[in-house]
C-alpha cells in the first residue's frame, strides 16, 4: 500500500472512531389542542422540559459519541389520536417515546407499545395499572395507589375526617382509578365513603352533584377530576352553603392560576398532592427554575419539570445501553433502580410506577401554598 493510501485509510478510521451516533428519540403529547379539562395545554411545557435536558446533556452524549434528535408524535386530545400516533412511532426510527401524559391517552398507547416492543416513558401519567401492562412501558412519575396513601393520610390524620364523598369523571380513566385508590386508602385508615357521584368529564352543569354532596355531609370531599372540572364542582358545592375540606391529586396542577379564575374570592380549604412546586428549596429544584427561566423566558410548571426528568432518565439509559436500539435501551431501563432528579430521589419498582416524595399544598385563599414534601412508606 502507498504512503497515500496508507492516510487516506487512516483518516477514514480516524473519522468514524469520532463520528456521533445519531439517536432518534419519539415524543408524543398534545402539541395543538387546549383541553376542556385543563388550562395546560401540555405541547409546550413539555416539549420546553425535553428541550432543557437534551441542551444541558449534549456534552455528555458527545462524550460518549451519542447525538440524540427528536420526532413528535401530536395526538392532541384524541385517545384514538393517541394510539395512532403510537403506531405511527413504532414504524419510525425512535429507539424509545416519551410522553403519553394522560393516564386516559397512556393506557391506549401502552397496550400498542408492548404489542410493538417500542420502550414507552410516560413523566405523568399515573393510573396504577400502567406500571403492569409489560416489559416496554415505564413510568417516571408516583402513581395513584401512592397519591391516594398522601391523601387518605391528610384526611385522617391532619384533618380528622370520618367520612368522605367524592364527584368523580366516570369516563376520565385518571379520576375513576384515583377515586377508587383514594377509597381503598381511606377505609383502611378507619374512614367511609358515604357518597361517591358519578359525573362526564364534559359535563358543565354540577348543580345536581353539588346537592347530592350537600344531602350526604362528609367531612371532607375528594374531587379526583382535572383542574378546571374541579374548580367548577367546587364553586357548585360552596354556593350550596356547605363548607368542607377539598381533597384533590396531581390533576390539580401546582400553580392554581385558572384554578382561582373559576372559584374567585370565595371561602375555599382544598388540600392536593403534585409531583413539584417553586416552594421547593432544593439546590436541584432552584437550579432547574433559574436555568428554564432562563431559557424559555417563563415559569416552568410541573409538566416541564416531569418531562425534564423523564428525558434525563432516559439519557441514563442510552448512556448505559450495550445496544443504542429499542431492545439496548428497554434492557437499561428495566436495569435502573434509583435516580435522582429535580422532583427527588427515585426507588424503582418492579410492576410499578417509582416510589417518590409528593409535594403537599394548600389550596386558597387566591392561591396554591407550598405546605411540605412527603414521602408515605
């Protein structure tokens, strides 16, 4: 072989020892609608927490020759949409998805995941059976069973309550599955459930549920619904004269600004658990504020935060995967037992979603105050 040669071969292997490989990581969420239910529509605070993660890890992906782009997957609010857009992922060249925040759009997506073994990363969905449905679907947030322990434990322990009612979305997947935890949990503190009124999702009249709930007098009322559904149902009941504790989960959000734009100024004591908080002084949680703020020019919410750490954890896996395929990447994931993000430390489980601290708030006057981060064992 000539001298010429000789380099020229050289330089070719020098090339591909430093090229990067490219990685193709799916989103899938509601990039374009806003929801009846919600006053996030999840596209951008999600997609911003994504962003975050990817920008600050770039370094450390190019350390180890890994380049990671994305493909999003835009089901807007459609469950049918949802399991469209899972399908549409498996026949892409995504190694993994994440997203699916939903539990009602997650629990569709995850039966096509598993069937299509293409690792699915829901950062907040957190019906408990989500967590059982196969080897391909993981989540990153707590799930309802470990919500409705936090919750039956404020209502007997901190308020002192016997009994409970709940107005609960019959077709919302996420409400029914959190009211029925919450009723277990309850009972097995020494409580009772002695009303549970069925309502739609889509309903805009609670008139009849607000009366229903008044006739039956609980000691504290548990609304298991999203945030603006929740907030109707409550001026509804407070205008009933009946003046009891609220009771709500992660549907709730952690900022209560549309939230207080339905009930107003009137009297309200709610309590709720979420997953994050700006009152949580953290060095991580601090340091995650500054920097999206930075970034993005805005206050992130829960929804970035989650996602932010759903994308690190998923980073971690890449970074450790023999393979960097769909098979490398799921075997990694199934391998992490704990992880440390912005939301605290994570213990993952087998069949379930990771046990984690939950941020406790109060709910009114006028606004969602920072109360404590609990952890139920």
């Amino acid at each position: 072989m000539s001298l010429r040669a000789f380099l020229i071969a050289l330089s070719s292997l020098a090339g591909s020892a430093n090229a990067a490989d490219t990685v193709t990581l799916g989103l899938a969420s509601n990039f374009s609608d806003v929801s009846t239910s919600t006053s996030n529509p999840f596209g951008n605070f999600f997609r911003d927490g994504v962003t975050l993660a990817l920008e600050q890890s770039a370094a450390k992906l190019k350390s180890h020759g890994l380049v990671i782009v994305t493909k999003e997957f835009d089901y807007q609010t459609s469950t049918m949409k949802a399991l469209r857009a899972a399908e549409a992922a498996a026949t892409s060249d995504a190694v993994a998805v994440i997203g699916y925040n939903w539990s009602s759009q997650a629990l569709v997506a995850a039966a096509a995941h598993q069937r299509l073994r293409l690792p699915m990363i829901s950062p907040s969905a957190s019906a408990d059976r989500l967590g059982r449905m196969g080897r391909y679907i993981h989540v990153t947030c707590f799930d309802n069973s470990l919500m409705a322990e936090g919750l039956a434990n404020v209502a007997t322990r901190r308020l002192r309550a016997k009994t409970a009612g709940m107005v609960v979305a019959s077709d919302c997947a996420y409400c029914r599955d959190l009211a029925d935890s919450f009723k277990r949990e309850f009972e097995r503190e020494g409580g009772h459930v002695v009303a549970d009124i069925p309502i739609l999702d889509s309903d805009k009249n609670f008139t009849a549920a607000a009366q229903a709930m008044r006739a039956a007098g609980p000691d504290v009322i548990m609304l298991p619904n999203q945030e603006l559904v929740s907030a109707r149902i409550i001026t509804e009941i407070l205008q009933t004269g009946l003046r009891r504790p609220f009771l709500g989960g992660d549907g709730w959000g952690d900022a209560g600004e549309q939230f207080f734009q339905i009930i107003g100024s009137q009297p309200l004591e709610g309590y709720s658990v979420t997953h994050w908080h700006l009152g949580l002084t953290s060095s991580a949680s601090k340091k995650f504020t500054s920097d999206y703020g930075r970034r993005f020019g805005k206050t992130p919410n829960d929804t970035a935060v989650l996602a932010y750490d759903a994308t690190r954890i998923f980073i971690e896996a890449l970074i450790q995967a023999t393979t960097k395929n769909r098979e490398g990447v799921e075997d990694a994931l199934a391998r992490l037992t704990t992880f440390e993000g912005v939301t605290g430390p994570f213990r993952f489980q087998k069949e379930r979603a990771p046990r984690k601290k939950m941020v406790l708030l109060k709910n009114g006057p006028k606004k969602f105050e920072f109360i404590d981060q609990i952890f139920v064992e």
